[in-house]
C-alpha cells in the first residue's frame, strides 16, 4: 500500500543517505538551540532575577524569632512595685526531638506532679504539632521544678526547659481591679493590630484597668534572634541576636501600703474604698473588694477559678470604684446643705421634725420614726434628719440643688484611664423631661435631697465630692505620678459656708451624729464626713406599721448599701475618702461604712498602728483576703465534687475557714443595730 | 612511544566524559555536606566501571549490535510485561525485577533498546518501502507497546523518552516530513481540548506546574525551591560548599534529580553554561560520529542514541529550571544512581563501537 497522494518520488540509498544527513544536521541544531534556551534561561534566573530569588533563599535559610520585651513595671508614689516581673521558668517540648513520646511525657509528669487533665491536654497537643515548633508542659515552675527537669535533660530528648519573664502583682487581689491582669492576645486581637509579636509565645497584653490602658508605653521594644535552620526548622547556628528594649516604667499616685490595706480593710463586704489627695487630687487609693487574682489571671485563669468568680454574688468581676452606680442616699447632705447656704438659708434655720411629712399625696418617713425634733443645719447634717432636708428643699427647688451636686462632682465623667468608669446622674427638671417626657415633681426633689430616685454616683464620684467640699476646690482625680495639671478651680461658694459644712460633717463622726463608729484614735486628727444608707427595696406602709424589717433579717440583695464619705483632719484637710458597701446593710459593726473609711484613712497617719488593729480584725474574719479566697475556692471545687481527694485535715481547715468567713458576714456573731439611720 | 591500542581509544570524548563525571563528584561530595561518603565515593567507582564496560562494547562489531537489536528488544518487552504482572499481583506500582544479583529495571534498558530496534527496522526496509505504510506502522508499534507499558506503570519521563528516542529514529530515516508536522498539529490542537476533559485535580497539577509559585508547599515546592537555588546562585555561585538550598535542606533530591540545582548554587551561572557546553560538545561528537558513518543501521542507531542521552540532559534541565513538570529524568553523570548512567554509558559505548568501526573503515580505504 501506498500513501494516497504521495508524489511519485523515487527514494534511493543516495538520497535517503541525504536526507539523513540534512535532518541529522538539523537535529545538532535543534540540540544546539535547546541548549542555548536552557543557557538563557539560566541566565535569566540567576542574573536578572537574582536579587529576588537571593532574598528567598534568605528567607529559607534565616528565620527571625521575636523576644517579648519585659514589660514596664508598675509602681506606687514612693516607688514600691506594684506590678513586676517574675523569672519565669518553663518546660516545653520539642516533638520532632522526641525519642518516646509516652515515656517522657510520663517522666515530666511525674517530676512536675501535672494533673491528669494537663497531661491529657499535652497529649493532644503533641498529636497537633509538627516538627519544632514547642508544646507547652507547663510555666510558672519553681526553680527546683526548673533545675529537676534541667538535670535530667540527657534522659529527656526533645524536653527544652527555658527562662523568661512573667508578670507579678505582689499584693494580689488588691490591686486586681486598680492594675488589670495581662494575657496572651487573642485571635481578633491579632486580627486588628497583624503585629508579629502578639503571637509570639511568651508575649502578653494588658487586658483591664491600668495595664490595658498603658500598655503601648508599658511595652517595650521587641528583641529578635536571627538562627539559621533546616528545612525542617531544626536550628543549625544563631547569627546575631539584639536584647530586648524593656518598657517604661509607669508611677502611679497610688499609695500601694494603702492601696492593700484598703482592700484588707474591706473584710467579707463587697465594696469599695477611694482615697485622694486633697491638695492635688491625686488618688492614693482605690480599691474594690472582692476582687480576683491578677496573678492568676495574667497565666491563664482556671475555668473553675472562674466559673467561682462568676457567680459569686459578691461580684468580684466588677470594679465598683468605677463601674458601681449607686444612690449615694444620705452622702449628699453635706452637698445639699451647702446649696441651701449658697441660696441664702441661713444655718441658723431650724425644721421641726416629727418624724413624717406629707408631700403631694404621699407620706414621706424620717428614718427616725419618733422624729428628731426642732433642728438647725449643724444638727440635721450630724443626726442626717431627713424632714430638714425636705422641707428646706422645697424651698429653693432643685435646679441650685443639681448645680451644686455637679459642680461637686456628681455625674462627672473624669478623663481616667480605665477602659470604662460609670458616672450616674444628676436629675433636674430637664433631664426628667428629656428622658422620661414627664414634669419634674416636688416628690423627685425631695427624693433626690436625700440621694435616692434618680440620683446615681460611684464611689469615686462620693471620694470627689468629700475632696471638694473639704478644699472648696474642684479637684480631679488623677493616677500618674507628676501627671501635668491645671490648677482645680474654685468652687465658688463663700469659706464661710464652707466651714459650715464641715464643722456639721465633723459633728457627724466626733458630735453624738450618725458617724460616731467612724471616729479616728489618732492624736490630733478628727474625721469629718456623712453616713449614707441607700434603699434597693421600697418599704409598704403595711411594713412601716409592723415595724421595719431590719437588714440583717433580709436577703444580701435586699440589704441596703452602706456609704461613707468623708475628710480628714478636719480643721485641714489632707485626705478624702469615699466608700460604698454594696448591701452592707449597716449589719457588722467592725464592717460597717464608717469605720473602714476611718481605718484607711488612719493607716496614712500611723500605719503601724492601723495594720495591728487590722490584723486582729481579720482574725475574725478568717484571714487575709487571699487565704479566704484559697479557702473560698476550696470550698467551691469540695461543692462541685472535684476534690475528692482532700485528706480530712485539709477538709477540716477548708471548712473551719470557710465557717469563719461565714460568721464575719452573717450579723448575728456581732449585732450591731448600728443602723444610724433610714432614709 | 604510546602502545597503538590505547592510543587508538577516543580519547577526545572520554576526556570530555571524564571533566563531567569528576565535576559531577564534585558536587556530590558537596551536597553531602563535604564529604566523600557515601555520594561521591560510589559515584566514582561506578563510573570507572561502567567506562570499561563502555570501551569494552567499543571494541564490538557494529553488525553484532544490529543482530541483537530485535531479540533484545523482544527481551525487553517481554521483561516490560512481567513486571506488569509483578505489579498487579502485588499492587501498587512496580519498575523493576529481581534477578536476584541485580535489580532489572527494563523500563530504563529499553531506552537505548528502542532506538536500537528502530534502527534495524528501517535498515532492513528496502529503500522504496519508505514512503509506504509499511514503514510507518511496524515502527509505531515497535514504539508504542513499551510507551504504552511504561506509561501505565506510571512513569511519564521515561515513555516520553522512548517515545522521543523512537520518534527522533523514524525522523531521522526519512519519513516525509508531512508526516512529523501534520501529526505536530493535531496534539497540538488537541490538548487544550484534552485539558477541558481532564479532572479538576489533574488540571490544578498543571496548572501548579505552568506556575510553581502558585503552590510554593506543595506540589510547586521542588521547583521553587530550585529555582531559588540556582537564581540564587548568581553568576558565579556562592562558593564551594556554601550552598544553603543544598546543605539545609531545602532544596529535595539535591543529590539525584536536582543536582543541577545544586551545582548552580556553588558554581553560578559559570559552572552552569560551562557544564552545559560539555554536553553541547558530547552531542556534537554524537551528531558528527552519525554524520560520518555510511552504515544505516549504524548511522540512526549513533544519532538515535546521542539523542536519547540529549533527552536526558534536556529534560532534567528543562524540569530544574521549572520549563518541565517534575517528571524524574535524572542529569546524566551528574546524578547519583546506578541505573541511568549504566544506559547512557551503553549508549556512548555503543556510538564508539560505530566511531571506530567508521574509522577502520576509512583508514582501511585510506
């Protein structure tokens, strides 16, 4: 056969030979062109693009590791540490350098006595990872867990025992809401900012309070390693390594001796305590209690830890320095009275107080029932007489009453750095209207008079209120050390009148007032300052004829707060204070408003003599904040039934511990009836 | 003064082959982080015994190649289907058979094999058959059933190079030309047709390939990192045993498949066009050796296998410098391994055997 519409062409041994060898000649040539392309392709790779592919070669070869730089320290007016940092030590693994995995993990178990839930976790972990990238076996490891680990290295392939830093607040839940915790940076975190450093192992970020609102000055500057390694990651040689440039260190005007004793002080109350300055408005103190471990939280919180917290009803997750709204009740006497004064009510004025008085269609209560009788100024603020206040409120209505309450520092948002504070309100006819569309009634006025209905204040606000009315000053809270400020304005009203107030405020701790439990035994220095008690339920006319039911009957959350607000010396006044007790109820005496504004206020006259009356306290009250928080917890796992496995003494000191704290807050151990008044 | 046996050895060639295999050892020694052992050591025995064998085949005959052309090609194919067989009944994919002292990969034997039997094909067609089918079909068989045994194995590099090897044979004994462009175009027009109908995986791999950067972890990762090594390289490389691809890793089958990387890395642009002229002289010499040759068998049978030593050589380069997908063709003399350079030392033996059997031909006219 033969192709179809081939030419006749006849192929001889000469031109086939021919034709050989011109397509032989061509196949040289094609060989030589594929050549030469190879050649230029080469050339191109490795001289027009060999920068880019140099620098990729580098990339391979170099990897750069981050060091966490150490944070900035936190530290109080006189220099104390407030927040530090710990050497840290650590064990990690390694699980490409694992020899046995099951052995070693079994090993280190044994020799850092980890729970089995941390092995298990471990575990998992290990399935996960791939080559050198490190599991973490645990921080937070004594030095002898370090050097145990460390000595054992050569039966430990794989195990990378290591140092680094780890945040540390010496006075523990004291300063908790104050300084904030730090914690590693979370996915959205990342997200946000695409720094390297938040996912380097180690790093951590301010989460709350101080640490979070400082933290870029509170961050140094980062370190870097630059190693070589494998393909694999194994690291072959360091090339060079730059140390970490540590943050700034941050000096804050709080006192941290009273910052702790303040939030000892406190005892089984949930509260808060705020001290300042007076002559500058520097904060020395504001604690509130109970609080959490920032310890604690900065590694990484237990989720029984807390789960505890949560439900406390004490609510130590709150900052109720800042965060806490609550009716400042009888506090704003002082406030209310120096608007009378400004309005031009002479002091000299006297109310006859019978007990009750008719406003509208409603009977408004003294909380003395029997009333107090004919009263002056001076008088109705020490006796904290309710029909005083309502009848000379009507008088000049509430629009000077509110001026004064703001220019005092209710309602005031200040420029804090905290991530929130909560600033209540001041109500007056237009704010009514505003957010109710409803008339402002002489009842309001003469609800707000005494600090209830629609008036709200933090205990910050009540700490700024006594620091203003003790100077006459319009003083601002402020937490940096040698922070720049404006000189505080005055407040406007005549040293007169203001000597009138707290003379009154005065009679109230040191006058046979309502304070008298607060009175200072410091040579020389008087307390002057206002009890308040701010009601959380209505009380029925069936009730009022039955007899009040007294707190300490009722359930802690119908219990009413215990306020305080006060100054001290009071001829000259150094330092404010201001302290809520969240359903204190006026029930324990050595527990009550007064007398733990008066103790921390002490404990900046003669400290050694306010711990040792502390301590004796705590006796009672089952210990340090932190052993009753560990008994606490204790308490907590036997109750969920995780901790089988405490032997009987540990029980029994659990439990009598847990009965202390119990007794300290149930009033019946120490009755007081110290219930000065009911508004 | 020099004994006539050894004087008459083609020394021009084995001193060509001698600088690309020690060059060769050279950086084997270096991608085993500078050492002798265990690359360059066995990689220098094997090429001083595989010389003897190739100067051995030398001094045969030229009609004793051609008379066992098809009988060993017979062998082959019949040593291709049992390992087939091998295969399926084992499962999974299989290359070689045991022999017991040796390990029989026929696949790799049949590269030469096929331009051998080609040859003797279109040899033994007299002269006005070839423009008859009959010169088309018998060697399209004798091309496709290994192509076809060694493409299901799977093993795409070495059917393409039999394929290659056949193909450059038919070529080169004269078939019209028509025929080579016509069949050209058909592929050409139908593999972007063949590409719609292939699965989504099957079109990401190629895809992967056209631009390796675009999967540097996965499927693209030898070839960018091979291209990192040889750009990084530079024009005259980092240094002798400075190469960081190589010796941290990074760069996979730096010692076989992408020894060419390797060398890149340390030699640069230099060492590579330095290495590739060697190869250009080599295929010179083979062109040159058909060129002269009056034997038909002898004359495809020469260019035919200097050709499938270009194969070699183009196809590994084209695959390091991410011009070819990753199909494992090994650099002739450059890349450690047994195998391959036992087939191209038979071929250069083979293409001296039909060298010096034009020269006594042309001394004994002479």
């Amino acid at each position: 056969m033969k192709f179809r519409k081939a030419p006749r062409k006849t192929v001889t041994e000469a031109s086939q030979t021919f034709s050989f060898t011109r397509r032989a000649m061509v196949l040289g040539g094609l060989q030589g062109g594929v050549g030469a392309l190879l050649a230029a392709r080469m050339t191109w790779i490795s001289v027009a693009e060999n920068e880019k592919y140099q620098l990729l070669a580098e990339s391979n070869r170099v990897n750069l590791t981050l060091i966490p730089p150490r944070r900035g320290w936190i530290i109080d007016r006189h220099g104390r540490p407030i927040a530090n940092n710990r050497t840290d030590f650590r064990v990690d693994i390694i699980p490409d350098r694992l020899a046995d995995k099951d052995a070693t993990v079994a090993s280190l178990a044994k020799l850092l006595a980890l729970a089995p839930e941390d092995v298990e976790k471990i575990h998992e972990q290990l399935e996960k990872a791939a080559g050198f990238q490190p599991v973490q076996v645990s921080d937070n490891l004594t030095y002898e867990q370090y050097a145990a680990v460390s000595v054992r290295l050569s039966e430990l392939p794989g195990v990378a025992p290591s140092q680094g830093f780890s945040r540390f607040y010496p006075a523990g839940a004291s300063v908790g809401h104050l300084i904030g915790y730090v914690g590693t940076a979370s996915a959205e975190e990342y997200k946000e900012r695409k720094d390297p450093l938040l996912i380097t192992p180690g790093y951590k970020i301010g989460k709350d309070g101080l640490e979070r609102s400082f933290d870029k000055a509170l961050t140094g500057t980062p370190g870097a390693k630059r190693v070589e390694v494998t393909a694999r990651g194994k690291i072959v040689r360091e090339l060079t390594t730059r140390s970490d440039t540590p943050g700034k260190t941050l000096q804050l005007t709080i006192d941290a001796g009273l910052q702790e004793y303040a939030g000892r002080r406190l005892g089984t109350q949930s509260g808060s305590v705020v001290v300042i300055d007076c002559s500058n408005g520097d904060v020395l103190a504001m604690a509130s209690m109970p609080s959490f471990d920032p310890n604690s939280f900065s590694d990484g919180i237990g989720s029984l830890e807390w789960e505890m917290l949560s439900q406390d009803d004490h609510v130590p997750l709150r900052n109720k320095a800042l965060r806490g709204l609550y009716p400042p009740g009888s506090t704003v006497k002082p406030m209310v009275a120096l608007a009378l004064l400004e309005a031009g009510i002479p002091a000299s004025d006297r109310v006859s107080c019978g007990g009750a008085m008719r406003v509208g269609n409603t009977l408004f209560h003294c909380h003395k029932r029997r009333g107090h009788g004919a009263l002056d100024m001076r008088g109705a603020i020490a006796q904290s007489c309710d029909i005083y206040f309502y009848t000379m409120a009507l008088r000049i209505g509430m629009e000077p009453i509110a001026a004064m309450a703001r220019r005092l520092g209710m309602g005031q948002q200040f420029d804090l750095p905290f991530p929130s504070q909560s600033y209540g309100t001041v109500p007056d006819p237009a704010w009514k209207m505003k957010k109710y569309n409803e008339k402002w009634q002489a009842y309001d006025t003469v609800n707000a008079t005494i600090g209830q209905g629609y008036m709200l204040a933090n205990p910050l606000q009540l700490a700024v209120m006594a620091a203003r009315l003790a100077t006459g000053r319009m003083l601002t809270p402020n937490f940096l050390m040698g922070a720049k400020r404006t000189p505080a304005a005055s407040l406007g009203a005549s040293a007169e009148h203001l000597f009138t107030i707290r003379e009154a405020m005065s009679a109230v701790v040191n006058g046979g007032g309502t304070g008298g439990a607060g009175r200072m035994t410091i040579p020389g220095v008087l307390l002057a300052g206002k009890t308040g008690t701010a009601q959380v339920r209505r009380i029925t006319m069936a009730e009022r004829r039955a007899g009040v039911r007294r707190d300490a009957s009722l359930p802690f959350k119908l219990r009413d707060h215990a306020l305080f607000q006060g100054f001290a010396p009071f001829d000259n006044p150094r330092y404010a204070v201001g302290c809520i007790l969240e359903h204190g109820g006026h029930t324990i005496r050595n527990q009550d408003s007064a007398p733990i504004a008066s103790d921390t206020l002490s404990y900046l006259f003669d400290p050694q003599k306010a711990t040792e009356k502390l301590v004796e306290l705590e006796k009672t009250w089952g210990g340090t904040p932190a052993e009753r928080m560990a008994a606490q917890m204790a308490a907590f796992r036997v109750q969920k039934g995780l901790e089988t496995a405490l032997t009987p003494d540990q029980m029994n000191a659990a439990n009598a511990t847990v009965a202390a704290v119990a007794n300290a807050s149930t009033p019946s151990a120490n009755e007081s009836n110290a219930a000065e008044e009911q508004d | 003064m020099v004994p006539a046996p050894i004087a008459r050895l083609p020394w021009h060639v084995m001193i060509l082959l001698f600088a690309i295999a020690a060059f060769g050892c050279v950086v084997l020694y270096s991608a085993a982080g500078g050492n002798i052992r265990p690359w360059a050591s066995n990689q220098t025995v094997r090429f001083i015994i595989f010389t003897i064998m190739a100067l051995t085949l030398a001094r045969m005959p030229v009609s004793r190649f051609a008379s066992l052309a098809l009988p060993g090609y017979a062998v082959m194919l019949v040593a291709l289907i049992l390992v087939e067989l091998i295969g399926g009944v084992r499962g999974g994919s299989q290359r070689w058979i045991n022999l017991g002292f040796m390990q029989l990969q026929p696949s790799e034997f049949m590269k030469p094999m096929i331009v051998l039997a080609v040859a003797q094909f279109y040899a033994r067609l007299p002269v006005g058959e070839l423009r008859t089918w009959n010169a088309v079909w018998p060697a399209l068989a004798l091309i496709g059933i290994p192509w076809a045994l060694v493409l299901v194995q799977p093993d795409l590099g070495t059917a393409t190079m039999i394929l290659a090897g056949g193909v450059t044979v038919m070529f080169l004994a004269g078939l019209p030309l028509r025929l080579f462009i016509g069949t050209a175009l058909t592929v050409a027009a139908i593999i972007p047709i063949a590409f719609s109908f292939l699965h989504d995986y099957q079109q990401k791999r190629v895809l992967i390939f056209l631009d390796p950067e675009s999967d540097p972890l996965g499927a693209g990762y030898h070839i960018s990192q091979s291209k990192i090594a040889i750009g990084s390289g530079g024009v005259f490389g980092k240094g002798f045993l400075n190469g960081t691809q190589s010796h941290l890793d990074y760069l996979p089958e730096g010692h076989t498949d992408f020894v060419f990387a390797t060398m890149a890395e340390e030699w640069g642009l230099a060492g590579g066009i330095l290495l590739i002229l060697a190869f250009m002289l080599l295929f010179r010499w083979g062109i040159r050796v058909a060129l002269r040759t009056e034997d038909k068998f002898a004359r495809l049978t020469a260019a035919g296998l200097i050709t499938t030593v270009f194969f070699y050589v183009a196809i590994n380069l084209m695959m390091v410098m991410g011009l070819a997908p990753v199909v494992g063709i090994p650099l002739p003399f450059m890349s450690y391994g047994g195998s391959s350079m036992l087939t191209v030392m038979l071929c250069i033996g083979i293409i001296m055997a039909i060298d010096r059997s034009g020269r006594q031909r042309r001394t004994d006219w002479g």
